[in-house]
C-alpha cells in the first residue's frame, strides 16, 4: 500500500481536525472545499467572489501536492 502524504494548506484550514488533503501514490484526494478566501479568512457577501474563491482553493489543492511528488 502506498503511503499517504497530507495536506496542510495556509489559508485553507476549515476547522475539522483533519488535513486537507491527502497524496496517495498518484492520487490526491481533497477534504472539504469551500469559498472562503484564503487571505482573508472571510467569506464574501457575493456569491460570485464565493465562487471564484472555491475554484482557487481547488486549483491549489491540485497543485500543491505536485511539490511532494
């Protein structure tokens, strides 16, 4: 079995006490995404920037784990 590598991200935490994410072998597998912005810490009042928000926190958990590869 591959071992797994979690995720921490700065910015990106959502509370629960798990990671958020995880690299197994090949695979990164994402806890919650949300549309929080990662520099404020704050949600936005409009659903647009809460959206653009969720799409930067996937491209992030997408990208960060190619460092650990």
């Amino acid at each position: 079995m591959a071992k797994r590598k979690s995720l921490h991200i700065e910015g990106m935490e959502h509370g629960a006490p798990i990671p958020n994410g995880v690299v197994i072998g090949n695979m990164v597998f994402s806890s919650a995404i949300s549309g929080k912005d990662a520099k404020t810490g704050l949600f936005s009042s409009d659903p647009d920037e809460q959206a653009e928000a969720m799409f930067q926190c996937s491209r992030t958990n997408t990208i960060a784990p190619r460092a650990m590869l």
